[in-house]
C-alpha cells in the first residue's frame, strides 16, 4: 500500500523486483512541508476546501496534515512506474484520526 495523504487516492501495487532500488518503492506520497510550515502555510478554509467530500473531524489539529503539505501522489507513482505495478487505486472517503 502506498498512501498518498488524508485528502487524496493510495494505491495498492506489488512490487516488480527492480534490482537497482534493492526491490524497494515509494513509502508513501512524503511530505512537501513540514508540520510546523504546514502549520504556518495553510489555513482552516483551505483544509475544509481540500477535504471536501471526505468525512474528517474539522478541528486545528490536522491542519499539518492537509493534502497539500504531501508531494503530489500521482507524481510519485508515476516516477515508480519501473518499480511497482498498480492493481487498485483506493479514493479517500473518510479519515480517523485522534487530536
């Protein structure tokens, strides 16, 4: 499973067994800020305007974690096309999570 972020598809692949990355893909989409510029970057409205749709608890607590402080997971799955073969793509539609 390769997860992209609160807001946005993973994908579930298996592997291709590429030698030259020792067998080994993407973790997940990695994140483009950290949480405390995350933090500074993004506001409330723009979190409630990406999780449109998805079910969440709206609160300040995940404003580090909104989908555009993640690198662009269709990017990343696009640059491990050698390494993984995608075989279901999973669309977000409710996020659990603690605060």
């Amino acid at each position: 499973l390769i997860p992209g972020s609160m807001g946005t598809r993973s994908y579930v692949v298996v592997g291709k067994g590429e030698p030259e990355s020792l067998c080994s893909s993407p973790h997940g989409a990695g994140r483009a800020y950290s949480r405390s510029a995350a933090r500074r970057t993004f506001t409330r409205a723009q979190l409630r305007e990406a999780m449109q749709g998805i079910e969440y608890r709206d609160t300040d607590a995940f404003l580090d974690e909104i989908p555009a402080a993640y690198k662009d997971i269709d990017q990343v799955m696009a640059d491990a096309a050698d390494l993984v073969e995608v075989r279901h793509v999973l669309r977000q539609v409710v996020n659990v999570k603690g605060d």
